[in-house]
C-alpha cells in the first residue's frame, strides 16, 4: 500500500500532459515530497500523542493515587509549588451497577 494520498494517486496507465517543462514537473514532485513528509511526521507526533496519554493517565489514575494511599496522604504541595489532592473517583460503571433497575443498561 502507498504512503501517498489518494489525491495524488496515478493509474497505471496514464501519463499525464507529454509537454510539460522539467521544472514544472520537479516542482510538482518536490510538493508532493512535502505533503508526504508531513503527514508522516503527523502520524508519528499523533503515535506519540497517544503513548503519553496513556502514560499520563496510568500515573494520575493509578500511580499517584496508590502512592499517596499508603502514606495515607490526601493532598499535599509539589516542591514548585503545585497543590495536589487525590478526589474519590466513581467509575461510571460502578455507578450503573448500584443504579435502579429501570436505568441499567
């Protein structure tokens, strides 16, 4: 499969205008050197995007949290001067399950 986009795609069969100057020609290609590169480095950024946010997500949700539980802290201050405070989380999962009968999924 093509890393090019379907825009740029050329059948087979096709040669395009026979009477184009090489310029023209290598400018065209240069471009679309370019729109490749960058939607490859913006697969890469968003790939990346991603691993951090479930990074972050394991440290604010589990790590943090299990940390501070076993010395019993419920907030405290960072050392720049950042407040911290553990917020008791309920799932919406878990909220469904004490819900009535008639509102359970």
């Amino acid at each position: 499969m093509s890393d090019m986009p379907e825009f740029m795609r050329v059948d087979e069969g096709l040669t395009g205008p026979q009477n184009l100057p090489d310029d023209s020609i290598n400018s065209i290609s240069k471009l679309a050197e370019r729109i490749i590169e960058s939607q490859n480095r913006i697969s890469k950024i968003e790939e990346a995007l991603k691993t951090d946010k479930v990074e972050l997500r394991k440290l604010t949700d589990e790590e943090l949290p299990a940390a501070m539980a076993e010395v019993n802290m419920k907030k405290f201050e960072t050392d720049s001067g950042y407040s911290v405070a553990i917020k008791k989380y309920t799932s919406p999962t878990s909220r469904l399950k004490t819900a009535p009968r008639h509102l359970r999924g």
